[in-house]
C-alpha cells in the first residue's frame, strides 16, 4: 500500500489548491478526480459561462456601435463555433491544472475514490494510506421531482448543447438561472424564465433584486414570477410542453433547471467511516474545515458554506496551511464579495439593507440610479443601480451592491475597501475617477 501525508479526493478549486499548498510545505500528497480535473468552476461552470456572457453581450454591442458611427455587418451568430472555442479553452486549462499539480510534486490519479476506513482510500483497486484526507468533492446540479423532469436539461448539459435552441425555458432565480436566461436572451434564444417567488435573487438585496428584475425584463426576457414548473412533456417533433402552475402551458426546444445544488458526499463511504453530515448532505466541519474524525477535512461546496470557487481556495488554502505548514489559518468567511454575471452584471459584497437593518440600530442607505455616459449616445435604455448600506453610529461601511456594466470589476476594489473596514467617509474622501461609474461610490452624499 503507498503511504501519503495527504490524499486529496476530487480535483476542483479547493482540491487542487490544497494539495499544491500541502505539497510545497514539503508534504507527500496524492490527488483523485473521477472526472476532469479544474473542477465546476472550470469544466462546466464560471469559467465556460462568463465566456458565454460575452458571446452573448456582443448583440447589444454591434447596435450601440451604431450611434458611434460604425456600421458592423453581422450575419450571424454560430453556436458551434462558440462551443468548439470554449471547449478548446476549457481543455487548455484542464491540463494547465494537472501540470499545476504536477509540477508541485502531487501525484495525479484518475477514478473514482472511497473511504475504506479512516485512513485509507480506495481508487481503481490500488489502496492509498493517507495521514490525512481531504474530502473537495464539490456538487451536482438539484433536479426537482417534476414530471418529465428528465426532459430537462441541467447546467451539466448546457454547456454541451450542439444546437443553439430557439426557444429555452429557464427554471429557478439564483446564480446560474439569471445568467443562463440572459445568454440565451442575448444569443437570440426566445427565453422565459420561470421563478417560484416573488422576485428573483433571494438573499440579495431587495433594491438590487427589483432593479435586474425589471432591466431583465426590458432585455426582452419573459420573467414568469410565483410560477412553478408542473409537467413536461416530449412531443414527436422533439420540442417540450411544459405546464405551469398558473394553468398555461409552453413549448420550447429546450427546458434547463438551474434550482440549486447539492453536496457530492454520497458513495464515498463518509457514512461508514462515521464523517458527520447535515440532512441535506453537507459534510459538518470546524473552523479549520476539520470534520468530527481527527484527520479527515473537507472544502469547499461539499461543505457548502460559501458556494463560490474563490472561497473553496480560501479554504483550500487555509487547510494546507495550517496542517502541513505550521501557520495557524482560518478560513475567514466575512465579507466575501460575488457578482452575478447577468446581464447587465450584479456585484455585491456585505450586507444587504434588510440584514443591515436585522443587525444594527441605525442604518443609512445611500443609492444612485443613471444611465452609463456611453449610452448616453445610443438608444441603450439600461440603467445602472448602486447602494451603500452604512451603519450610522460607527460611519462604517457595511455592505455595498451594484447593478450595471463593470459591477464585478468595479466590486472587487469597494470589496477590499470594506473588508479593511472603511467608513462612508472614507469612501467621501476618496476622489473619484472620471468619467466613470464607479466613482459614484465615492460621490452618493445624501442618504436615500
Ligand atoms: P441558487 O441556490 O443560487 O438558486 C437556486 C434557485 O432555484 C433559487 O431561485 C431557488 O428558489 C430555486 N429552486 C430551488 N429548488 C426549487 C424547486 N424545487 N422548484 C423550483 N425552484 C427551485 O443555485 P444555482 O443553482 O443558481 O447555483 C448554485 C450555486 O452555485 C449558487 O448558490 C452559487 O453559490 C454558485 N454559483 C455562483 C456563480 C457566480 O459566482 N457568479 C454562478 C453560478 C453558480 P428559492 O430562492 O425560492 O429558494
């Protein structure tokens, strides 16, 4: 049996960053990915989508070059040169990843793993002793239990369509059910989307919500709120018939539910070697992303506690650093910013008002509504929305929030501001850049 300080199981974010970490302070490490390695994000997540997001902004682009005295021919746009392009990129970066871990020293194994006992992994017949184990196996698209339901596709099977469909029905109103609906709607996809509430992105701010709600809407995409999906079925000519909850029914050439995801934390024996777990498949770690069993760990969406890539290497890192490298390292779970690549773009970072107000006695809101100084010479009717939530007693700044071109590169700079504590005035005091939408964080004066 080959002896390892560290077996890592699953190649993603967290994985990876983990075992090239472990690696470089010196220690033995083994990696296993069933799959490929890069993880979600890579494969079939943020990586593939935001090149899709630009795919599909460029409609709006060739129209508002017009009114700057260009005028593009476009003839067209081909789905599978997209697909074949994002997919040479993805394979680019696929073996990036292994030559990452490669050239660390980790070594790369292939299939699936599984606990035997505490401290021992099973992969391909071969037996790996670890020292310890770190479990960064990440999620899978959630399907509802809805008739038809496998007529449907999930975000697994987006990125691998081979036709651009004509009509797409998008189910749910988180991450990738706003970003889906606004590639196809920009592609040219007729697309509805259908949410179960009462507005989209639950647990964002309210104010951001109703923004995009309203400028997805004017994008032309068919946003069904307090709607559910009831049935789907195959008709001959290969399209769907879906039926809604508000008695209508719909046809279109493909349905994609984007309704969450869930831990893939079953069949790898965390059960049988006693790892404790939430109802819902979590594996219950410490602050040191340590489950209940003294050397097995876990990072990252199979834990669930931020599901974002840059957090899965926080923790990832977090992990390597404390237990090969002898820092004492915490995970820090403040603070964290996110965007939404919709279209236009969400950003945020803190709290939202409603939290804000949950938390503290006197908060103040500070908000801007306008449209960009580029469209100012196009027929462009998207409007940007900007809010600052602050804590009145102390000045600080406690959450910031964006609707709009640039919001997540815009976010990144306000996110390093606030996590380094900084007041409104701080944020008064800052000259802005102009002409920009960005300095309107540093000009919003007077509280809403
Ligand atoms: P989310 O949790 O963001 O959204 C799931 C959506 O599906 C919610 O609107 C939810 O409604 C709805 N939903 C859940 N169950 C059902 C059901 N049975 N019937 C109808 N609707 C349902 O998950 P996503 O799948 O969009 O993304 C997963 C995670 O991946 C995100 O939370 C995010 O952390 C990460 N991600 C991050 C991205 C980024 O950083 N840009 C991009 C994509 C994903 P309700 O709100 O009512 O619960």
């Amino acid at each position: 049996m080959k002896k390892y300080d560290l077996v890592v199981i699953g190649g993603g974010s967290g994985g990876v960053r983990a075992a090239r970490i472990a690696a470089s302070h010196g220690a033995k490490v083994a990696i296993c990915e069933e799959y490929r390695y890069g993880g979600t994000c890579v494969i079939r997540g943020c990586v593939p989508k935001k090149l899709m997001v630009y795919a599909a902004h460029f409609h709006e682009d060739f129209a508002d070059s017009n009114f700057y005295g260009w005028s593009p021919e476009v003839r067209g746009f081909d789905w599978v040169t997209l697909i074949q392009n994002k997919d040479r990129e993805i394979d680019r970066l696929n073996k990036i990843y292994e030559n990452l871990l490669s050239n660390a020293g980790v070594e790369i194994l292939y299939g699936t793993a599984t606990l035997r006992d505490s401290q021992t992994v099973s992969i391909e017949g071969q037996l790996l002793q670890a020292g310890k184990i770190l479990i960064a196996t990440g999620g899978t698209p959630f399907m509802p239990d809805i008739e038809g339901v496998e007529h449907a596709i999930s975000s697994n099977e987006v990125f691998h369509l081979e036709q651009q469909p004509q009509s797409a029905i998008i189910v749910g109103g988180g991450y990738i059910a706003v970003e889906f609906a606004g590639i196809f709607n920009g592609l040219g996809t007729a697309t509805t989307q259908i949410y179960r509430g009462p507005q989209i992105l639950r647990g964002f701010d309210d104010d951001i919500r109703s923004h995009l709600g309203r400028e997805l809407v004017k994008k032309g995409i068919d946003l069904k709120l307090e709607t559910n999906v009831e049935k789907i079925q195959l008709l001959d000519d290969g399209r769907r018939r879906v039926s809604l909850s508000d008695g209508s029914e719909q046809i279109c050439e493909c349905i994609l539910f984007a309704t969450g995801r869930t831990p893939n934390s079953t069949g790898l024996g965390l059960e049988h070697v006693g790892v404790k777990m939430s109802w819902h498949g979590e594996i219950l770690v410490d602050e040191y992303s340590k489950t209940n069993i003294d050397n097995i760990y876990a990072v990252g969406d199979v834990v669930n506690r931020i599901a974002l890539t840059p957090v899965a290497t926080m923790e990832g890192h977090a992990f390597a650093d404390q237990v090969f490298g002898g820092i004492d390292r915490r995970a820090d779970h403040s603070n964290v910013p996110s965007a939404v690549f919709s279209q236009p773009p969400v950003a945020t970072v803190g709290l939202s008002e409603h939290l804000a107000r949950e938390r503290y006695d006197q908060v103040d809101t500070y908000s801007s509504e306008f449209r960009i100084l580029k469209h100012t010479l196009t027929d462009n009717q998207e409007r940007t929305f900007m809010k600052l939530v602050v804590d009145r007693d102390s000045d600080k700044v406690l959450g910031a929030h964006m609707v709009g071109t640039d919001a997540a590169e815009i976010m990144q700079g306000v996110a390093i501001a606030i996590k380094a504590g900084a007041s409104k005035s701080d944020f008064d005091a800052t000259v802005g850049i102009h002409p920009t939408s960005a300095e309107e964080f540093c000009t919003m004066r007077t509280a809403d």
